[in-house]
C-alpha cells in the first residue's frame, strides 16, 4: 500500500506540474546539469507539435510540464489529419515534430521544405507480423501482405526496407493490399493475407488472440534496434529565430526520454489523459511502452540513422539523394551535442 500511495503522488506531482529539480531526482541527474537556470530565456513561450496518434510519441506528451518549466507557457498540440500533415509541415503549422525517419526522409525527398533532424527519439516500436504460412521474411516472396493503408507512408517504407535488406523487390516481389488497418487485421484472420507490418496495437491485437508470430520485432532484432525509428525534428525559421527556445524544448522531450523509460505506466495514463488513446488500449499501449527502448538517444548517434535509412531507400530508388545530401542539408545536431555534454555523455 505505501509503495502505491508513494507511486500516485509521484504521478500527480508530475501532472500537476514537475519541478526541475524534481525532474532532476526521477532522472538521476546531479542539480549543478540543470543548465536551463542559467541560460536566458526562450525567445518564444509559445510552443506547438503535431497532435500524433501513434502512442509510441510518449515523450513529446509526458515533456509538458518540463517543458513549462523551461520557459514555454504555451504549448500546442496541434491536431491534422494525416493526408495533411506534410502540407502543414511546409507551411510551418508545427515548431517540433516527431516522426518516422525513413517518412520524413521521403516527403523531403518529394516535398523539400525546411526541415532539420534534431535529435532520435527512440528506437523500434514496429513489428512485421507473419501468417503460418511463412517462417522468414523470404517467405514472403509472391505472398500477399498489408503494409499500411496508404503507398509510401511509414509501414510501407519501413517494409520496403525490411524486405530489401533481405534480397527481395519490395516493388514487385510482394503483392499489396491498400487497406485501413481494421480491414487489414479482419484479412489477416481470415487468411487472406501472409503479413501485417504495423506500429501498435494493431499488431500487438494479432498476437493476443493467437494469430501470426512475430517475423520481425524492430525493438530487438539487428540491424533495426541499432537505429532510430522515430526522430526529432524542427521548422528551420523556427530553429533560427528561436536557438535558444529549441534547445530547452529539446532539453525538455529528451528528459522525458528517460522518464517514460523509467515508468512507462504513468506515461501511458497521461496519453489517455490527453486523449491521444482510449482507455481500451492500454492493455496493448502499456506492453509497447515498456518495450521500446527510449533511452537509446544517449547510446546512438543519429547520423548513423540518417546514413541507414537514406542508402536502404536509394536502393530501391524511393529517393535519389545520398546520405551526405540530406545531413548537409535537412540536419542541425549542434543542440543535441550540447545537451550530450551537458547530460555527461559522448556524442
């Protein structure tokens, strides 16, 4: 019973409002690294991010009120929906943002507009489920599967890559079907289709009822768990005009970084609390939470992501860019090299 009382007041003091040095004693952290004391002021105290469903986006939601402690007494969440999420990203709707990488890489390609990685948020979350009719991904060679309701989104690319690094086509080895994800999980029951690449819970739904085994799961298996699936991102006329205001924000999300690493369950009640999932889903939310390892943005170096995924997408000519071209155009690490050093850690 203490251990409970002493977990909700924890998780109401952080709702309420987490001190900084009460973010510093969850982190770890001695008081003398909360350099934001001495650093002047955001430029800006207005802050806005994409209003993303994908609840493996944790962080950005749990950082609220460190972010306020940073300066920001203004923070958005701004919902779009997902066909117009790229448009609204040219046309500078979000400061910060979060997304897949391969995705961002994509639309940069196809829609060049100025944005800069920041920072890898964390690695994994998707997982590429399998029928009993295939044992490897191989296997998948002239065998019908769903990788996202739309071409070219993230399941799509994160696919295309899988599939490739193993020796396939993805552009004519596998067959698709272009439907929502309900439909997809109903195909897959009934035998209709041989695989289902999906973030959660769609595949994590599969495998509660018996249906499918995991052919890849990106949290553990190589080469995927060694890079960022999801990465930081920010508006370049943002990130000039306000250096200092990105740098506390980003200060802000990568400690949140840690604390959704560190308690998972209170993460996942904040994302109902700001309806970002259903109360329903926390059974599935929950697990993927405690199974993605957000604490690798310390470990890993992002340009390693960049160079990854830029060389599997010009591969199968999804882009024409090599990795070179995108870091010298569309990344801005200086903020996360300070935040390292600040934090003790290399770069």
């Amino acid at each position: 019973m203490g251990k409970q009382k002493a977990d909700a007041w924890s998780r109401r003091e952080f709702l309420g409002g987490l001190a900084l040095t009460g973010a510093a004693a969850v982190l770890g952290l001695r008081p003398e690294l909360g350099m934001a004391a001495v650093e002047p002021p955001p430029e800006t105290t207005r802050l806005r991010f994409h209003k993303g469903k994908p609840a493996c986006w944790a962080p950005i939601y749990v950082a609220e009120p460190l972010l306020r402690e940073e300066g920001f007494t203004d923070v958005q969440y701004v919902f779009g929906p997902q066909t117009e999420v790229a448009k609204m990203s040219i046309e500078g709707k979000f400061d910060l943002n979060v997304g897949f990488s391969a995705k961002s890489m994509y639309n940069l390609e196809h829609q060049p507009h100025p944005l800069k990685y920041l920072s890898g948020l964390h690695v994994g979350c998707y997982a590429l489920i399998g029928s009993a009719r295939t044992r490897s991904v191989r296997d998948l060679k002239g065998r019908t599967v769903w990788a996202g309701a739309i071409e070219n989104d993230g399941p799509h690319l994160f696919f295309s890559a899988i599939v490739s690094y193993v020796g396939l086509d993805p552009r004519t080895d596998v067959n698709y079907v272009w439907v929502s994800k309900d439909e997809a999980i109903r195909l897959f029951r009934d035998g209709k289709i041989d695989a289902f690449m999906s973030f959660p819970p769609g595949s994590h739904e599969l495998m509660h009822e018996g249906l499918g085994h995991l052919l890849i799961d990106t949290n553990v298996d190589k080469p995927w768990s060694q890079y960022f699936c999801c990465m930081v991102t920010g508006h370049s006329d943002f990130i000039k005009k306000n250096p200092v205001a990105t740098k506390r924000a980003l200060r802000a999300i990568l400690k949140a970084n840690d604390i959704v690493a560190r308690d998972p369950e209170m993460a996942t009640r904040i994302l109902i609390e700001k309806k970002v999932i259903k109360e329903s889903e926390y059974v599935h939310t929950l697990p993927e939470l405690k199974h993605i390892p957000y604490n690798k943005w310390r470990d890993y170096n992002p340009e390693d992501t960049i160079r990854f995924y830029a060389l599997r997408m010009r591969d199968i000519g999804m882009i024409k860019s090599n990795p070179q071209q995108f870091m010298d155009q569309h990344t801005d690490w200086r903020f996360l090299k300070e935040l390292k050093k600040e934090f003790g850690l290399r770069w």
